[in-house]
C-alpha cells in the first residue's frame, strides 16, 4: 500500500468499508501427533478417532502448531534443526523450512498466522520465521533451553519457558527483543495463553506445580499443585479451564481458572507430553510417549473414553497440535482513506489525505459453532486486526426482528505508516446485527465499531466493515 503521508502528524483516522461475498469450504478438523522416534506425524480425524494417515517426515519430530485458519500445521524436528510445512487440505508435506540452529522443541504462532516462533533449546534463542517467505527474519536471544512457547491473542507478546533457567522470557513482537524476564518454577516446560490474553499459564516440570502469570505486570500470582512432572498445557475455548499433562503422575490435572485450584485429576497413559482440546471444549486429547498412543478425554465427566488412538512410536505433541477448522474467509479489495492533521512552521494546522487501494483477506473463525474472531491481514501486511472475545446479545425488541441478534467484541489492531507500527484496540458496540438464513446459518454480518487507544494514543481509528458469507 503506497502511502505518501509523512510520520509528523497528530491523529490519523482510517475508514475502512468493504463487501465481499464468501464460499464456505469447512473441512473437519484433524489432529496432527508428532512421533519423535518413528519421525512422521499421525493424523486422526477427530470425528471418528481414528487415524486416517501417517505422514513420514524423516526426522525427529517434536514441537507442532497449528493456524487459525486451519490450512497449515507446523512440526519441530529437533534433530534437524527444520521444520515441515504441512497442507491440511492433502495432508502433504509442502515444503520444509530450515532455522539454522540447534534443537527446536516447541513452536507458536501469531493469529494472523503469518510468523511463527520456534524455541531453540540448543542455543538459547527464538527462531522467528516470515511464513510468506520461509524464512528466518530474526533470532532472538533468551533463557537457557527454552521449551514451550505461546503467543498472545494480540500477537504482541510471546511467551518462552526457559527449562534450564527456571524463568520466562517475555519478547516484544514489534522489536523482537526480551522485554521482561519472569522467574517461575523449577524447569518450566509447557505454557499456554489465555483468550483474554491476561493470564498465561507454564507447567513447572521439577516443581510439580503451574505458575500463572498477570500479564499486565508480567508477575507470578499463583502457583497451583499438579501432579508428578507437569508436561504440556492446554486451555479450553472459554478460558475457565487448564488441563496438564503429568508426564510421570500419568495423569490429567483439571483447573478451575477461576479459583486457580485443581478440581480433578484423571488417571491416564503412560508417561504423558502434549495436551489440546477439540474446538468445541467438549473433549481433550493427550498424547501418551510411553504407550505410543492418544488418549481422548470426556471434558463433562472428566473421564477417559475407551480405545486410546495407536499412533507412532514416542508421540510428543507438545502444542497446538488439532486443526481448528471452519474457518469462512474472502478477499477484501475496497479503498482505504487516511487523512492527518499536520502543522506548518507558522504553527498552522493543515489537513493531508490520501486514499489507496486496499487488498487482504477478512477470516471469520469459528469454534463450537459460535464465530469467536475475526482476522483481517492486508496483502502487503501494513494492517491488520483481530477481533475476538465476540459473545451474542439477545433482546426482546431484536426477537421481534426476524433471524436478527447483536454481538459485541474487543480485539487489537496494527497499522504501519511511514515504516512505523501502531498498535490499538478495537471495540464492538452492542448496535452491530447478524443476520442468519431459514436454517440457522449465518448469512450476512455488519460491523460498526472504533478503534483507538492502545499504545499508541497518538492515533484514533474507526472502521465499518459490511461482511455477507454465502453457501
């Protein structure tokens, strides 16, 4: 996107009006168990449990992560230094990225899902990797052996359990530098965020305990008793609970985030690593390195479901390892108006405006059949935003409005101008409709909100966004 204003402005307002329409092709999802010894990864549909394929990638499998937009799915050879790229449509090898340094083990992505972190036990560092290119744009050094790695749903922050140091490495995406470093228990190992982005939780493999930490002052606030050396961690959609792996407890450890405190534990496989649930919350998967083997978990009961998935040998699994899947999505191609105050050298307030075309692609990302974000990514990468955290309002004066209810969302914005990024919040009011067809489908939605704040204050956004999905 050409842009001729200059970086010497107060406030800039972006208006934003787009129409596209959406073709739906929902697969279901998939997912995807790296076998460190056997180097392949077991594919299971999770609808039946069952795997439907084996793909060999020829080295050590480890870390693996999955995109939003359920299309690409990324395993950590820790014996290569590389990671594959995998297709989700053809379940296929597509090509295979390498970092240049020693023994990644865990891997993360942004939202828009267009860098990914990889952990670099070896060297102490972060691979950060351009997934338009495949290539490595940074290395950012941090703790000793970092292991698990999650990134924010604002994309801003990212997360590393340093196992050799016993802390957490906090990055800056926008410098790709170390911000902050939180000291935890001893050897971290796993760690998730929240949804919200406001609570992150590592899983402490030789303190048999969980930190969780207040992002907004990067401190420990609790650290909660689990099970004998607590592996992965996971979260369900909602946020209200963590599932760890106890990788010699053999066992699941339940919290309530609400109280920070255990609430179940679940007798389960042999020698456990990576842990997920399904889009819907309803179930948790868990890969068993001893057994070589997937355990599925009833979330309601807590309870482990019959028949546990053979998969390869020494299945690790460590991340977002299922495909989150229906995923509505359509190229944007509209215009978009920025205009500036500026001052002259008399101290006289001018008005500069500009309008450029603008290409991307708006995903509407669903999960347990509620469409949770929202992701739009400009072709050239100067904007972005995601709106998430969305919940449905339901009124007496809107039932009387046929196939209409509100919603309303928080999210975060980016927008680069003249080389530099601003970061800001967007805001959906409860005046927003979403309109569903004859049978329950959604058809069409509309969005008015404002965008403003954040870091930058300097900058004041609005955007209206029109949005119709079709069948």
């Amino acid at each position: 996107m050409k842009n001729p204003l200059k970086p010497a402005f107060v406030a800039t307002v972006l208006a934003i009006s787009v129409f596209f329409s959406v073709t739906v092709a929902i697969a279901a999802p998939f997912a995807y168990i790296t076998n460190r010894d056997s180097k392949d990864v077991s594919i299971i549909d999770i609808a039946t449990n069952t795997v439907v394929k084996t793909l060999s990638l020829g080295y050590a499998c480890y870390g693996v992560a999955a995109n939003l937009a359920g299309t690409r799915v990324y395993a950590v050879h820790y014996d290569s230094s590389k990671i594959s790229v995998i297709d989700t449509g053809s379940n296929s090898l597509v090509t295979t990225i390498s970092l240049g340094t020693g023994n990644p083990v865990g891997v993360a992505l942004n939202p828009s899902g267009t860098l990914l972190y990889a952990t670099n036990s070896g060297t102490a560092t972060v691979s950060v990797v351009d997934l338009n290119t495949y290539t490595v744009t940074a290395t950012v050094p941090v703790g000793l052996a970092p292991y698990g790695v999650s990134v924010t749903p604002s994309g801003n922050r990212v997360y590393v359990a340093n196992n050799g140091a016993n802390t957490v490495s906090v990055i800056d995406t926008k410098t790709n530098t170390v911000i902050n470093t939180v000291t935890v228990g001893t050897n971290p190992f796993g760690v998730a965020v929240n949804r919200s982005g406001n609570w992150v939780y590592v899983s402490n493999k030789n303190s048999d305990n969980v930190s969780v930490i207040d992002t907004s002052t990067n401190t420990v606030v609790a650290s909660i008793p689990v099970g004998s050396r607590p592996h992965g961690v996971a979260l369900n959609p909602a946020g209200t609970l963590v599932y760890v792996a106890n990788r010699d407890g053999n066992s699941v450890s339940v919290i309530d985030t609400s109280t920070n405190t255990v609430i179940a534990t679940i007798p389960v496989g042999n020698t456990l690593h990576g842990i997920t649930t399904n889009p819907e919350g309803t179930r948790v998967y868990v890969a068993s390195f001893g057994s070589n083997t997937v355990a599925v978990l009833d979330a309601a009961t807590n309870t482990v479901i019959p028949g546990d998935i053979p998969v390869g040998t020494r299945p690790v699994a460590l991340g977002e390892f299922i495909n989150r899947g229906a995923i509505w999505e359509g190229a944007v191609s509209s215009s978009i108006k920025l205009t500036s105050l500026t001052s002259d050298s008399s101290g006289n307030i001018k008005f500069q405006s500009t309008t450029d075309p603008l290409t991307g692609t708006l995903s509407r990302y669903e999960e347990g059949g509620l469409p949770i974000q929202l992701i739009f990514m400009s072709d050239d990468g100067t904007i972005s935003f995601r709106i998430s955290s969305i919940s449905y309002i339901e009124t007496e004066a809107l039932k009387s409005k046929t196939n209409q209810s509100v919603f309303i969302g928080t999210g975060n914005i980016s927008i680069t101008l003249s080389g530099t990024t601003y970061t800001g919040n967007i805001y959906l009011d409860a005046k927003e409709t979403l309109k569903k067809g004859a049978t329950g489908e959604i058809t069409s939605v509309s969005l008015n909100g404002k965008i403003s704040g954040g870091i930058d204050l300097t900058l004041t956004f609005t955007a209206n966004i029109k949005t119709t999905f079709t069948k």
